[in-house]
C-alpha cells in the first residue's frame, strides 16, 4: 500500500444508494479511501439539504478524484452541480455509466 492512499469522492443520486455502498466497498478493498453523501433517512429540512451539500462540495476537495454513481447514464441536479464543481476544481472524474 503507498503511503497517502488515493482518496475517492462518490458522487450520485440518492435513489443509487445501494449502488454507491457496492462502489464504496470495492474502492475501500482496493486500497482507496472513500469519501461519499450521507445517506439521510427520512424527512430532511431544506436547511439540512442546503447544509448537506456544501459539506459534499468540501469531500470533493479532499479527493484526488470524483467516481460519479450513474446507472442508466442518469444525473440528477444535485450531482450535475457537484460535477459541474468538480470540474472547475479540475478535479478528475469518471462514471460508472456512459453519460
């Protein structure tokens, strides 16, 4: 294993959870630290949402990469922008899918 680990930021919608733990956990057993949403159960407040996703902006900055989660090639909103962020940041970014 190297030294620093490359570290991983999961990008993707909320309705692929199972499908961003499945890429969580095969990045984890190839030795790479793992960044992802917080998989919020329930009802969230706007406020929290908001919140949610500033935090997500700053996981992205602490990753040497982006894995965008996009089954079916599907991108909601929210990952668009967080894509779109990534991109400014010149951050590296790849899809499960073709987009």
């Amino acid at each position: 294993m190297p030294d620093r680990p490359e570290i991983v930021c999961i990008c993707g919608s909320a309705r692929f959870a199972d499908e961003m733990r499945a890429a969580n956990r095969d990045l984890a057993f190839e030795g790479i630290i793992v960044v992802a949403p917080v998989e919020a159960d329930g009802l969230i407040t706007d406020e929290q949402r908001k919140a949610l996703g500033a935090l997500h902006l700053r996981r992205i900055d602490l990753a040497d990469r982006v894995l965008v989660v996009n089954p079916g090639g599907y991108v909601g909103e929210s990952t668009g922008r967080e894509i779109a962020y990534a991109q400014a940041t010149g951050k590296p970014i790849s899809y499960t899918d073709p987009v």
